[in-house]
C-alpha cells in the first residue's frame, strides 16, 4: 500500500495525510550527532513536512558539523526520498535510522545509519553511503573517476572504512555489533552498479544498488540493502547504541601509536624533552585523580619542534595512557591530511585528530586534547572562540601549541595569557614551556633572527653564509630553473608566494590555469619576459587516465609534482622541505626605510577590506611563516624595485 502513495519528490517525501498526521518529528537523541533520528516510518513521515529540511539545517549547524551550503542541501533532497521509500517497501519501517550521523569525534560523517537488532543478541548497524552518480569508471580497487573527471576513492571501500570505525572505536562494555555496509547509487542503472560491485577481497560483499534495483521487487529489497535478518530494535537497544561512549581500541591505539613513533623527524632534543617530560608528569597525576585538571601552553618560534612535540605526545598518550582519550585538533587542514597520513593512512584515525568544527563535541568525549597550530583559532570578541573556551573548561588536560607571530588573518588567533588567564578563572591549573631552538633553517638562529630583523626590527646585512644557504633571485625564471634542479637532484623543493594573484579553483580538469603572472623589466640583456605559474590544485590534477599529475593542495609540499604549482600562506604554514623559493609580492614593499603594507594587492578577501595599517602585521607574519619552510637553503625573488634593491644590500 505504501508504495503506492509514497512519491520520491524533488523537495521531500509525499506520505498519506494519516500517517503524516501522526508522523514524530524524528528528533536526535542527546549527545547524538545527526540532522534526524527515529524509526524509518516516522523519519519518512516528517520528510513530508516542508520545514523538514529546514529543521535538518539547523541540527546540521547545531551538531558542529559547519554550515550546510545549497549542494549539500541538494543532496539531501535528491537522495533521501528514494532510500526511505526503499526502505518502506522492504518492510524495514520499523528499523531505527539516523542521518548524516556523526562519529563522536567529528571526523566522519556517515550519510545514513541503520540500527537494528540481530542474531544472538547483536545490534545490527548498516552503513549506507548515498550516490547521486548517473555513471563511474573504475581505476582500481580503491579509485574511480567521476564522470566530471575527478578521482574519488571508491564508494565500496569509503563505506567500509565507515563501518571499521564502530569496530574500532567500540569499548568492551558496549553490545555486541553486528556491522553491516551498502552503497546506494539511486540515479545509476543496474549495469552501472554492478561495475561498481567489488568481487575479490575486501568489499566483496558490499552490495552496490542501482536506481533499478531499487525499483525492483519489494521482496528481494532487504537483502540488497544488507538489512536481512534484521528486526525491529526494542527501545533499550536504541538505548544502549546510543549511550556508548565511542573510545579507540587498544589495537587501534597501538596501531596508530607505533605509526607516529616511528616518524624519525619526531626525535626530542633540548627544550622539547624538557617540556615532554614535564608534561607526561602532569599526565601522571591527572590520571590518578588529581581533580582540578590543567592547560599547558607551549610557544615557540618557526622550526622550534611545536608539532613534533606535540605529535610524540599524542603518541605517548595513545599507547601508554588509554585512559586519556586523547584527540589531537589543528585548525589547519594542511597539516590534519598530513598527520593522517603519518599515522599510517587508517581512516578511523579520523576521530583522533577530528575537525576544529567539532570542538563543541570533542569537549564532551576526550580526556585530553593537543592543540596545534592554536594562533589559528578563531576568535569571537576579542576572546578566545567560545568552542576553545568549552575545551578548556572541561577537558581535564588541554596543551595548546601557539606562535602569537603566526597570526596571520583577522578574526584569528590566541595567546599565552589569554589562555592562561580562562585557566584560572575556570581554577584549573597553568603551565607554561617555551621552546627557544630552531630545528628548521638548518638549525641556524642566525637565520631565524635575520628574519625576524628583516620583518619586526632593523633590516641587517646577512652574514651567517657558514650557518645557512640564503640567496636572492633576481627573476621568477631563475627561481624556478633552481627548483627545478633541486628537484631533479632528489630533494624536496616548493616556492610559495604572497597570496597577490587570483586563484581560480578548478575540478575535473587535466590543466590548471596560470593565474601568476611576473613581467620583468626590459635589459640590455633583452626585452621585457613574463613568467606564468599556477597556484596549487585545489584537488588531485589527474590525466584522463586517472594518472596523477598533480597533488591536492594539502598535498602539495610532499607529493610529488607539487613542485610544479605555487603554494601560499595556507598549504605551507607547519609544514617544511629542503629548498624553499619564495616571492615577495607587491602587498609588501620596502619604501623609505620603512615596510609599507597594501591590501589593495591582497586576492585574499578576508584582508583586502582593511586599511593598510591593519594589514601589515598580517602581512609581515605571512612571509616570515614563507621565509622559514626551507631546512637547507632559502632563494628570495620579489615584484617591487624597492624591496628587491634592500634585500640585494643585505644578501651579498
């Protein structure tokens, strides 16, 4: 009867006036991160409600997930009603379901999650991830590309590694799963699922299922979807799945712990073991009860060892004390893609270093929480964002790594005392570590101290040639010919430039635009040349074969090819490499014996509204960040005449 008055609609689901009147509001349950939770018929009931999607909007925002924009509404709308129509027709009605569910850490978010109670007491969970594809061609086992030419993982393998989280997230005490996985391509044909269908090895036995499939006889839906054998869950059930408290497994502790010990670059000397031994003490105490909890700042310089400090933290924290839950938050997305590939590519290391989005929620489950990168937190009336301030007040041990010099847009960042001021009046204790060395710039402070001169001080000549390689190019063309050789001899070599061009962003395309342009003037060596480049890619450059060309921008200092693109403040601020290039571009000239800032020049929008005043300590903090990526040689080229006629005094 119900497939016959159920309609899968552009803008929700069409249910009988006396279902709908009865239909409950599929409200989430406490501490449930989702945009609608209940049984199947009540969620597919409520769906006919226009302000249904509004609602979901809301507890969207509301869960920490950010804000959702009009394709991520859209895809609500087109996917939704086919799958709960399915699941009526399948007599899975009385199933409980959720949408967009998150992992108590933040770092997944799953599209639909079905519960329900099976064999032997189990709770049956299915993972459902939802396609709007129409068509994919398989790469690999692990790879397809959209028909819009870009390179996705493949759907089978992204629900799988879904489903590992409860597994390896689930305490002892939790119930017994029985977990299950599906992708639904509900715009594709049968001949388009079952190409995507893995036959051999891991995701065998995940069902693709078509648009056909869907349609097709009401009988054979439950198994298609990976509900057979699933029944109706009690109350208590619901219950009990939602009152875990989701903590990473010993196997994934160690797993993850032994990963990140094993980065060789994490070694402590100096100051960093003094602050690592101090801290672990403090770990000590916490764990055996201490009441009033603590924050621990460390500051320190570029190449000082903040994220390798805080990384063999994390390490320690997760293989030796369990019991502090620990998560790991930057707010850069840059060095997030890199700390998840450190630690070995597994995707449920997700909810160990979650989204800064999701601060409001890791407040709620971890026991201790690093902070990396901190001066670029937000910021919310001139205090610290009142997510920072949730953590700070209820985690029982925060340690927070800033460097009040890396503040580099408005609207951001933090300080020492600021924190060590909420500190006390929440009465948890402060401590506080600075770290004075350079690990970085081959370990020179002559250098690092230059730079700082150069930007904050009185421009010195540059005389540490025994300490560090520093040069001036006098053209963009010799800047890259010197990548180029630096590359070619095996060495990890990327230019980074002032954020003073356009950046058009791109996907699906197998070129990338040369949005910088550098005219030099005419010689007597011969006429005026342009230099063109491109930014780096907003998502992996594949060749029509799904060959990388290349990397995605959070890639882009460590992938191959990234040598190829122009990286900015954000893909290169915590990460380094051997030789770096950087371009000095017209927001920042040397006129007059003084520094003078133009945000007129700026293609950033959060800055290209401020008056020059303001914009010049973010200026000066963004190439001093530029000026200190490279762990062997620096090669500095810049637009303007006047900047360009200072450094070629002081780099002789």
């Amino acid at each position: 009867m119900f497939e016959e008055t159920l309609t899968a609609a552009a803008h929700g689901v069409v249910v009988p006036p006396s279902r709908a009147s009865d239909a409950a509001a599929a409200e989430p349950a406490a501490g449930v991160r989702c945009v609608a939770a209940g049984r199947v018929r009540d969620i597919a009931a409520s769906a006919g409600d226009p302000a249904f999607i509004d609602r979901c909007v809301e507890r969207y925002a509301a869960a920490g997930f950010g804000v959702a924009d009009e394709a991520e509404v859209r895809s609500w709308r087109n996917s939704w009603p086919p799958l709960l129509e399915a699941l009526m027709r399948a007599g899975l009605s009385d199933l409980q379901l959720y949408l967009e569910y998150g992992t108590p850490g933040g770092g997944q978010r799953l599209d639909a999650l079905l519960v329900g109670s099976a064999a032997q007491g189990a709770v049956g969970l299915v993972v459902i991830e939802l396609k709007q594809w129409h068509t994919a061609r398989v790469l690999d086992g692990t790879r397809v590309q959209r028909a819009d030419g870009l390179v996705t993982t493949h759907p089978v393998q992204q629900v799988l590694a879904y489903g590992r989280f409860f597994d390896f997230w689930r305490p002892e005490t939790a119930p017994v799963l029985d977990i299950r996985a599906a992708v639904v391509l509900h715009n594709a044909d049968r001949e388009q699922g079952e190409a995507l269908r893995i036959r051999d090895g891991a995701g065998a036995g995940v069902p693709v299922v078509s648009g056909q499939d869907l349609a097709g006889p009401s009988a054979a839906l439950a198994a298609r979807l990976g509900c057979e054998g699933l029944a109706s869950p009690t109350p208590d059930e619901v219950g009990a799945f939602e009152r875990i408290v989701w903590t990473p497994s010993a196997r994934l502790l160690a797993q993850v712990g032994d990963a990140l010990k094993g980065q060789t670059t994490f070694a402590l000397v100096g100051d960093q073991q003094h602050a690592y031994v101090q801290i672990r003490a403090l770990v000590t105490g916490l764990l055996q009860g201490d009441p009033q909890g603590a924050v621990v700042t460390v500051r320190g310089g570029p190449g000082s060892g903040k994220t390798a400090l805080a990384v063999r933290l994390l390490g320690y924290l997760m293989r030796h004390q369990e019991k502090s839950r620990p998560r790991f938050v930057t707010p850069s997305g840059t060095l997030r893609t890199h700390l998840l590939e450190a630690a070995g590519g597994h995707a449920q290391a997700r909810d160990l270093f979650p989204p800064v989005s999701s601060l409001y929620s890791t407040a709620q489950h971890a026991g201790s929480v690093i902070i990396d990168e901190a001066q670029r937190m937000a910021r919310s009336d001139d205090r610290p964002a009142p997510a920072l301030a949730e953590v700070l007040r209820k985690v029982p041990l925060v340690v927070v790594f800033l460097d009040e010099r890396q503040i580099i847009r408005p609207g951001e960042g933090t300080t020492v005392d600021e924190l060590r001021d909420t500190a006390r009046a929440l009465g948890r204790t402060h401590h506080h570590f600075e770290l004075t060395g350079s690990f970085r710039c081959n370990g020179s402070a002559a250098y690092t101290t230059w730079v700082d001169e150069l930007l904050y001080g009185t421009p010195t000549p540059w005389t540490g040639h025994h300490d560090y390689d520093l040069a001036l190019s006098d053209d963009p063309f010799q800047l890259q010919h010197w990548i180029e050789q630096a590359t070619a001899a095996g060495h990890t070599a990327r230019t980074t430039a002032g954020f003073c061009w356009r950046w058009t962003r791109t996907r699906g395309a197998t070129t990338l635009p040369l949005d910088i342009a550098i005219t030099g003037p005419a010689t007597t060596a011969g006429p005026a040349r342009t230099w063109k480049a491109a930014w780096n890619a907003a998502d992996t450059l594949t060749d029509p074969d799904g060959r990388p060309l290349a990397p995605h921008n959070q890639l882009w200092a460590t992938h191959t090819g990234g040598h190829q693109q122009i990286g900015c403040i954000y893909s290169a601020q915590g990460l380094e490499y051997h030789h770096s290039g950087i371009i000095i571009g017209p927001d920042l000239t040397w006129n007059n014996g003084r520094w003078g800032a133009h945000p007129d020049q700026s293609h950033d929008p959060k800055l290209r509204k401020l008056t020059p005043d303001q914009y010049l300590p973010y200026a000066l903090n963004t190439y001093r960040v530029l000026l200190t990526r490279g762990t062997h040689t620096t090669h500095i080229h810049t637009t303007h005449p006047g900047t360009h006629h200072l450094l070629a005094s002081l780099i002789r």
